[in-house]
C-alpha cells in the first residue's frame, strides 16, 4: 500500500510508503497500474497542503492507521 505523494502530468504519479519507498526515493508509477481507493491518508493530505514535504515516519504512521481501519471495518465484534 502507497500514498500518492504528487502528480506528473497526467498519466503518472508519485508513491511512498515511509519504509521501502521513503520520501526521499519515492516511485513513479503509471495512473493505468495503481488501484485507487477512497481513503485519504489525512495527516500526509495537510502536510501536503501546505506545500510541505511529510516524513517517513508520518506516511508509515497514516498507512498503519488506514490497514487496521480496513481490518476492523465490517467486523462484528462479540
């Protein structure tokens, strides 16, 4: 699971996920390969908005949150 950093023109964008793609060696990926979802990384959307650059621990932080919201989701709990 990625986080798009940014928008290359328009058939690619840039990914990261904190830990094997870090933020400063982010990977480009054509828009036709990435399966989108509805789900926002929040915290990397208001660094982002701000014009700043998130650190690796903030994506690897916001992913974790995202993979264990979609765990529980659905789930009854007895």
């Amino acid at each position: 699971m990625f986080v798009v950093i940014d928008l290359i023109k328009d058939n690619y964008v840039v990914v990261a996920d904190g830990d094997l793609r870090k933020i400063e060696n982010p990977k480009i990926k054509n828009i036709k390969h990435i399966q989108w979802t509805n789900i926002v990384a929040e915290d990397v959307r208001d660094y982002l908005s701000k014009g700043d650059i998130p650190a690796n621990h903030v994506i690897k932080k916001n992913l974790k949150k995202i993979r264990e919201k979609r765990e529980t989701e659905g789930k009854e709990v007895w």
